[in-house]
C-alpha cells in the first residue's frame, strides 16, 4: 500500500496494527504520531503560553509574535535567513 501526507498515516496506522494482510508499504510524508483532539489543544496552549500569548484568542495572538519569537519558544535557533529578516 501506499500512502502520501495523512494517507501516509493512514498507510502506518495499517502496519502498526499488525494484521498480516500487508506485505508492503510505501509512505510518503507522513508522521508515524498523531494528537488526539485533546491533545493537539493542550500542546497548543502550552506553546502559545511560551510565545506569551495567554489570551482566549490564540491565533490572533500567534500571528502577531515574529519568527524569532516562534523559534525561540520552539527550541529551534534561528536561521542566518530569519536573523536577517527581523
């Protein structure tokens, strides 16, 4: 089988579940970890409180902290391209 973005984890759900009906697999972006709903919200709220963003409206408030800022918050050290930029 064969699977591209969320067909990708589609395509690894199905291995992962072990049945023995796949013989093969091809995945093509797909990430092997999935947030549930619930999930997805706690982590978003965790990291919007990084950015300083504790307000009810979240994506308002993310779209005005700057790529530094999100990088920062992220653990990720900013590119030569992103130090330039701001």
């Amino acid at each position: 089988i064969f699977g591209e973005s969320a067909g990708g984890m589609s395509v690894l759900a199905h291995v992962a579940s072990n049945n023995n009906l796949i013989q093969g697999a091809i995945v093509q972006s797909g990430y092997p970890i999935a947030f549930s709903w619930d999930q997805a919200i706690d982590v978003t709220r965790q990291y919007s409180d990084k950015v300083g963003c504790k307000t009810e409206d979240i994506r308002s408030c993310l779209r005005t902290v700057s790529v530094r800022g999100l990088l920062r918050a992220n653990s990720l050290k900013p590119t030569k391209w992103v130090q330039q930029q701001n």
